[in-house]
C-alpha cells in the first residue's frame, strides 16, 4: 500500500507545527503517535499527562497531550479549568475515541466535553486532513487563546493517504506573562473572565 498512516499524518503535522513537548497515557494507539513525534513522555495517569502539557504551554512552549480512549475522563477537571483560562503558547489535545469498542473496555464519545468549555473541536476526515489540522492546531490555539482537541476515531485509524509536509516554523518560546484575570481562577476575575469567554466562544 502506498501513502501515510492516521498515526504518522498526526505525530508528523505535531511536529511540523513546532511541537516542543509531546505527553501521554498509553493505549488505543496514543502511545503511536507520542512515541512518532520523538518528543514525548509517558505518565502514569492521564490527568498528569494534561496536567504537565497544560503547564509547559503556560511556560511558553508549544505542547501536545496524547489521550486514549476514555482518556479525557480522567484529565476532565483539569481540562475544564484550560478551556475557562486563556493559552499561552499552544496547547492541543489529540483524543482517539473507540467508538466501536475494538480495542477498549467500552463505547466512548468525548464530544459532550465541548459543552464544559469554549475550547476548539476538530475532527479530520482524511490523512491529509489530519496532517493539515494537527499542524494548524498550535496556531489556532494561540490565536483563539484556547485549547484545540484532535478527535480521532476507528473510521480512520485504517486509512492511509499523501500529504506534503511544510517546513516547520521557527519559532521562539512565548514567554510568561504575569496577568493573573488571564490564568487563575478567582471571584475577583470572574466578571472579566466570563466577558472573554463569551467573545472566545464566539470566535
């Protein structure tokens, strides 16, 4: 068969769009595509996989998390609180939802999180529109100053397509910003944060 694999047009459009840290929970093929990347750490729950990608980015660097089936279960109360706050430096979050059970203990369909958060939902319909998104998804981040979830499904882990890579970007680190009505979460801010919500949902 000729073309790329899912597992490659995903790890390789992370790279391309100047991934600089790649973390995961292994199972349902994420462990594929973290280890593809060649930038990624394994932790031992998903939750701390979210958690440490969530703070790189807020550190200025360009980060992915890796998620399994049923994966954003666990990481949903850190992932609520990175949808409410603004993003520093990119933040994506590849999710691979068994939506036929092959592989996992059930059915999962992590969609109904969009509801908990004015983060960025995609979901491609082809190798090469899985490559072009997960390039993208950093800039998006960034410009929406959101986190942006990849959702990957069964229909597609099979499929194998071409694509031309784009040279990835040069870059520097983001660096932090001390403006706390941005990244923490207080009463205090609540009134402002609530305002940037409803423009950011609207973008």
């Amino acid at each position: 068969m000729t073309g790329r694999t899912l597992i490659e047009a995903v790890a390789d459009g992370l790279c391309d769009g100047g991934v600089g840290v790649v973390t995961n929970f292994p199972g349902f093929h994420s462990h594929e595509i973290a280890a593809q990347t060649r930038r990624s750490r394994t932790f031992r729950s998903e939750r701390l996989a979210f958690c440490f990608a969530w703070g790189v980015a807020f550190a200025g660097v360009r980060a992915a998390c890796v998620l399994k089936n049923v994966g954003l279960n666990d990481a949903a109360d850190a992932y609520v609180n990175a949808a409410a706050l603004d993003i520093n430096a990119g933040f994506v979050t590849v999710v691979l939802d068994d939506v036929l059970g092959e592989a996992s203990q059930l059915l999962q369909d992590s969609r109904p999180y969009q509801l908990m958060g004015p983060a960025l939902w995609t979901e491609p319909a082809s190798v090469a529109d899985a490559y072009a998104q997960a390039r993208s998804a950093f800039e998006l981040s960034e410009k929406l100053k959101t986190p942006v979830v990849l959702r990957l499904t069964n229909s597609l882990l099979g499929a194998r397509g071409k694509y031309e890579r784009q040279l990835r970007p040069d870059r520097d680190t983001n660096p932090v910003r001390r403006a706390p009505d941005r990244f923490c979460v207080h009463p205090f801010w609540v009134e402002a944060q609530q305002l940037r919500l409803a423009k950011r949902q609207k973008a």
